[in-house]
C-alpha cells in the first residue's frame, strides 16, 4: 500500500501545487488588468495601484471572469470611454498571456 499511498500523496501535492499557480497567474492578471484600465483612465499612478488591488479583491468575491469584466466595462463607461464587453475580453486574454510568462519567467 505504500507505493499506492506515495502516488495518491504526489498526486495530491501536484494539483494543489497547479492550484495555486492557477490562483497567482489570475490575481497577477488582474493587477495587469487594473494596471491596463487604470491607463485608459488616465489615473495617477497612486489611484492606478489602488484600482489594480480593487480588481483583484472583485474576483475574490465572485467565480469566474464575468465580475472582472463588468466592473471594467463599467468603470470605462463612467470614465467617458468606449470600451465594450469585446475590448474588455481581448485585454484580458493578453493580460493573461502576460502574467503567465511573468510567473514562469520568475520559477
């Protein structure tokens, strides 16, 4: 039973391991994202940092990406700017692209 038992422990340890990498890439793609808006909003670099950490506090609130990107959209749309759910979506796939390399990059 050990071998089985070293396996199911490996196993366990690998998805908690993928887990987290999963949570980090998300949460840094959301400090991108902020960063992203943040500059189409022309925020000061202080409001910049402040929007990216709101950004990625809204995911931890909700599942998926559908809170993410109607805050976005929301927030342009009050900022007098026009950015719909598509451009919202093409920003966050390349944030997303971006925070992978940056966490593989930094392992």
């Amino acid at each position: 039973m050990t071998t089985f038992d070293d396996r199911e422990r490996a196993s366990e340890a690998n998805f908690a391991r993928e887990e987290e990498m999963a949570f980090r890439i998300t949460a840094r793609r959301n400090r991108l994202l902020g960063g992203w808006a943040a500059h189409e909003m022309t925020l000061t670099p202080e409001e910049t940092d402040a929007y990216a950490t709101a950004l990625v506090h809204a995911d931890m609130e909700g599942g998926g990406d559908d809170d993410v990107v109607r805050k976005l959209v929301g927030d342009l749309t009050a900022a007098g700017l026009d950015h719909d759910e598509a451009a919202v979506r093409r920003a966050l796939a390349q944030q997303m692209i971006e925070a992978r390399r940056q966490l593989l990059e930094a392992h």
